[in-house]
C-alpha cells in the first residue's frame, strides 16, 4: 500500500512545469508575440475555490495558478481579473463567452476550449481516515465504501464512469456543488458521512493543514499525473491571440527564474482559508 503521509508541502516535488519539446516549441511565441502592437485588456479568468492552485482572490496568495496567470499576461500589458465561482458556473461562462478563461482544467478531460500551454503537473487522489486505507485499483476496490467528490469535475475514466452509474445513489457516491468542495468532504469524511474523498493531491495536502487534519488521514494517488492549464473560451476570438501570448509570457517567466519563485512560495503557503 502506497500511502503518502510524510508529504507536507502544499506543493508536492512532482508539481513542476512540462517544458522539455513542448517549452522549446514555445519559444516561437515569443517572437511572435513580440512582432505584434500590444494592447492593453481586462482579461476576465474565473476558477472554483481550489488551494493552492486557486484561493481566494482577495488574498495576499491567490493561488499558484492565478500568480502565474497575471504576470505571465501583464508582460503583454493586460489585467487579469480573477474571481471564484463553483467548477460548474466557471465551465458554463468560459463556454459561453461570459468570461474569457477558466483557470485549471485538464486537457484530455475537457476538450471544448481553447487551452495554454502546460502550467503544473496535478494528480487524482483518494483521502482515507487514517487506518483505514486501502489499495484501490478500479471501481471494484470500491464495494462497501461511500465516496465523496465534487460535481463536475472531470476524474479518470473509470472512476468517472462508476460515479456516473451511482451518483442517484448516496450509499455509493455523494457529490458536493459550490465552493470549498475539497474542505467539505473532509469534514464529511471525518464525520464519518461518506468513507473516502476524491481529490487532486496538493489540494487534499493543503486543505488538510488548512483545517487541522493532516494527521488525521491518509491520501492515496490514484490514476495517472496529468498537467493543468488555462482554457479560454471558444466563443470569443480573442481567445487564441491571449492562450499565445500567455505561452510566450510562461516562458519569459521560467527562463528568467520568476515562474520557480511563485512556485518555491507556494511549497510553504500557510493554511489560511
């Protein structure tokens, strides 16, 4: 059983950027950008409650992805105005055109948006109460056991099928709505409401220390590492021209060293809602 206790960091070692083919084909974007008048928008990006990718906007740290999101963009001369919505609601305005981007989706797992480049690496985990851990490989590990997790979010295929199958049925699956998804089925879980929680790691790691229980569960990856980026909306033509220009300011951030400072501070985030 591979359980993950001594991770304390909000940010575990594996969350670095995917540079390697993709970060060299980047490069071309910064001459291309480079060639083009700038001009200065508001760029509207929205994103669920999900430290520390994503916090509170109004906070001194307000969020991993956020950061990175506004300097990557202001080397362009635009402003990016952040605010939280719940998954569901961020989804529905970005596809509409009501916002410009949403901050943090899967590439594979989303695939009606116009996406960045790679910002950070993320992976799929399950909280347990401590002692009470055990291997999951599939669906079938889960007989007997209510699962928690956030609605519409998007999770490995075979989970998100299981749940699909159950989600009318609390015994097996509870979904939450609404912000601060990870925190409240951490309270369910130690409630003893629901007997495990599905959630990015970082998150689990982080919201834990937030309230208290870092010592009071287990977290357990489950499914592959997979990256995180901005997906701007396909409705606005907009789009593409700032998805290009965040690419090349990423890259500007990483090789002048800026792009590992915001993510060196995020390892030692304090638990602050």
């Amino acid at each position: 059983m591979w359980v993950i206790r001594f991770l304390t960091a909000a940010l575990p070692a594996l969350s670095v950027i995917l540079w390697g083919s993709a970060g060299v084909g980047l490069l071309g974007f910064v001459l291309l950008a480079g060639s083009q008048p700038a001009r200065a928008d508001v760029i509207e990006l929205r994103a669920s409650h999900w430290c520390p990718f994503s916090c509170s906007p109004d906070s001194p740290r307000p969020g991993l992805l956020v950061e990175l999101a506004r300097e990557a963009l202001a080397l362009f001369g635009h402003e990016v105005r952040y605010a939280n919505l719940s998954w569901s609601r961020s989804l529905a305005q970005v596809q509409t055109g009501a916002v410009n981007g949403i901050i943090g989706p899967d590439l594979y797992k989303i695939n009606s948006l116009i996406f960045s480049a790679p910002m950070i690496l993320h992976q799929e985990s399950l909280a347990f109460r401590s002692g009470e851990t055990r291997p999951v490989t599939g669906p079938q590990d889960l007989e007997g056991l209510q699962l928690g997790a956030v609605q519409d979010y998007r999770h490995a295929p075979s989970l998100a099928q299981y749940m699909a199958r159950h989600k009318a049925d609390p015994t097996r699956v509870q979904l939450l709505s609404g912000e601060d998804g990870a925190g409240r089925n951490l309270r369910k879980l130690m409630s003893r409401r629901i007997d495990l929680v599905l959630e990015e790691r970082s998150v689990l790691i982080y919201t834990a220390r937030r309230l208290g229980l870092s010592d009071q569960i287990e977290i357990l990856p489950y499914g592959e590492v997979d990256a995180l980026h901005i997906g701007f909306s396909p409705a606005l033509e907009s789009s593409r021209l700032y998805a290009r220009q965040f690419n090349a300011g990423l890259v500007q951030l990483q090789q002048s060293g800026r792009y590992h400072d915001i993510l060196a501070s995020y390892r030692q985030v304090e638990a602050t809602p």
